[in-house]
C-alpha cells in the first residue's frame, strides 16, 4: 500500500505517519527528514537545500522526485510506504505518479490532515524534535533527551514565528492545490479530522485506508 500524507505544517503528519505505518508493517517516509539528514551530514543535497528549509520555501520539485525514484528503486519500499510531505506541488505529484506507473504501482490513497491555523501555530511554537530519529514532541524542553532513541531534542530553525507564517503560506498557494488535482485525477482521497488525542487520529487515519 501506498499512501501519501497531505496537510499543512504542523498537522501531525510525522506523529501519525509513524503509528500508521508501524500498524501497516511498512516504512514511513519523510522527504523533511531525508533533507534534514542531508544538512546535518553537509552533503551536496544537504547544502543545496538548507537556504530553502530555513525560510520554510520549498527545495526544487528535481531533488524531491530523485529521492522518491532512489527510494522506489531499492528494496525499501517494496510492500509499500507512508509518503509523509513528499507530495508539495502538483508537478511532485504528476511526476511521482508517472515514476510509480514506470513500476507498475500507483498510490492508494492521498490522506489529508484538516487542523485549523490557531491549532497549527501552537502546535508548532511548543516542538521539539529529536537531532538524531526526529522525533517530534510537545511539552519538552530543547536539550530533553529523546525517549526513543536517546538523542537530544532541539527547536527546528523553521519553527520560528516568520518561517512559520511562510510555510502556511506556500502549503495554502503550492500544496493545497495537489488536493484538487488529486480529486480532478480520479485519486482517493479522504480528509481526516486532525485534532484531538493522537491515538483517536491514527484509529481515523486506519479506518480511511481501511474503507
Ligand atoms: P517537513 O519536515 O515535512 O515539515 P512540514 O510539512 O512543515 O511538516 P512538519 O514536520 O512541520 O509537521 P507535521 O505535519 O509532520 O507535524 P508533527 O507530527 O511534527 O518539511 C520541512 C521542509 O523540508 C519544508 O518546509 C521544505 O523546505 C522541505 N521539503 C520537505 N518535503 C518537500 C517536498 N516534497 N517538496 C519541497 N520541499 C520539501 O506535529 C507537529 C507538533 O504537534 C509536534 O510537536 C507534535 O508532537 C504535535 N502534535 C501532533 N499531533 C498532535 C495532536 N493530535 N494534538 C496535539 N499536538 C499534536
């Protein structure tokens, strides 16, 4: 199964994608941790995108679709994947499903996550994420470290006030629009309410794949 998580900044797609894919037995993958990997080890990729994740813009549609095709050419995926963030414009989302029919597959469902700005902000302004796994957390202080891997928590650069009033932006102009091309392209789609306790979201988001 292949499922691609889409939502604005905030929504819960790192929380959910994890717990949906445990369940599912197949990896989560998050284009933001594949990126934030490569910064933190200095690569080329890492440096070439690192301008663009700060200010919360999005890094070029040719860097996202060269790490789906690595992921979707090795053995990683083969029973499928959570795609959390992977899909931002709709050439993404064109070029992801041509690369998947190339292979004989194609997404099974796009999950939207619905959560209001108010929510979004707060969510934001109160994470931290683990250095190391990058998983997020609320409530915990930078320096706290990680319950599942050990590392440290630390604030991401793009959570400050400015770089997350622009990703909402560029998710509203560049992002929110794959939805209706996802519509338009006889996809299923299907909206979750997003807000509420963690383990009543993952039960909605099963239950949506599920149907
Ligand atoms: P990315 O890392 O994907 O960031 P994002 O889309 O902005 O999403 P977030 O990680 O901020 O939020 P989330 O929805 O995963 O929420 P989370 O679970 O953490 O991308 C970063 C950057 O990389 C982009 O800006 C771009 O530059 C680049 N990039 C990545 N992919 C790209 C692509 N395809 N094309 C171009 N550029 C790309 O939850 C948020 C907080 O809320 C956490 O603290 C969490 O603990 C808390 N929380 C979660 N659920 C709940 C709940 N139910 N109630 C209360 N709190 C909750």
């Amino acid at each position: 199964m292949i499922v691609v998580l889409l939502g604005p900044p905030g929504a819960g797609k790192g929380t959910q994608g994890e717990k949906v894919a445990d369940r599912l037995g197949i990896p989560k993958i998050a284009t933001g941790d594949v990126l934030r990997a490569a910064v933190r080890d200095g690569t080329q990729q890492g440096l070439a995108a690192k301008g663009y994740m700060d200010r919360g813009d999005l890094v070029p549609d040719s860097v996202i679709l060269g790490i789906m095709k690595d992921v979707f050419s090795s053995p990683t995926a083969a029973r499928g994947a959570i795609l959390d963030g992977v899909v931002r414009t709709v050439p993404q989302a064109e070029g992801l499903t041509r690369m998947l029919a190339e292979l004989g597959r194609k997404v099974d469902t796009y999950l939207v996550f619905d959560v209001s700005d108010d929510d979004l902000v707060d969510r934001l302004g109160g994470r931290t994420v683990c250095d190391s796994c990058q998983t997020p957390y609320r409530g915990l202080e930078p320096g706290t470290r990680c319950e599942k891997c050990g590392g440290t928590l630390v604030r991401r650069k793009d959570d400050e006030p400015e770089s997350i009033r622009n990703r909402l932006d560029v998710y509203r102009k560049q992002t929110a629009p794959v939805i209706e091309w996802a519509h338009a392209n006889g996809m299923k789609v299907v909206n979750i309410d997003a807000v509420g306790e963690i383990g009543d979201i993952t039960d909605r988001a099963m239950k949506a794949l599920q149907g």
